[in-house]
C-alpha cells in the first residue's frame, strides 16, 4: 500500500460523502432519477455525467400554442394554432 505524506493544504475527509445519484430521504438527497439532462454537453449537465451511469430516457414534448397573432382595427385579434415538438432527456 502506497502511503501519502500530508501537506498543510491537502483537505481530509473524515465522514464519506452521500451518494447524490440515489434516493435517500434519511440524507436529503433527491437523486437524479428523473432529472432532465443535457445529451449533447460535457459539463456537469450531461447525461453521461447527472445520470450517474444509469442511462437516460427521451421524452418527446408537444405544446399547442396560439401563434401568429395579428391585431386588426379596434380590438379584435386573430391567431394561428402551433404545435411544436421538441425532445427532453430524462435520467432513468
């Protein structure tokens, strides 16, 4: 076994750390299950990362909104119907 000689700077950890990627009510922690992700980022967002090894799920979004609204003379306003799609990315 490797040993390590301590500086003045180096942190120690007395306690281990939560595991932040499960649930656990008795710590606070929420996990990750659900949380929506980044697929195309290398940050802390990510997929690869949030998800903690898990993998993740594709959600397909669609929302119907007025659009194209246009205003003629006094009070009277028309609009179009728009649906768009967009994907979301869910942990699992």
């Amino acid at each position: 076994m490797k040993r390590h000689t301590l500086k003045s700077d180096d942190l120690i950890f007395l306690t281990k750390s939560p595991d932040y990627c499960t649930k656990d009510d008795r710590m606070g922690s929420l996990g990750t299950a659900g949380r929506k992700c980044n697929v195309t980022s290398n940050g802390t967002d990510s997929c690869r990362q949030l998800c903690c090894g898990r993998g993740y799920r594709t959600v397909v979004e669609e929302k119907i909104e007025r659009c194209q609204c246009k205003y003629y003379s006094c009070c009277y306003v028309k609009c179009k119907t728009c649906k768009t799609t967009t994907q979301i990315y869910e942990c699992s």
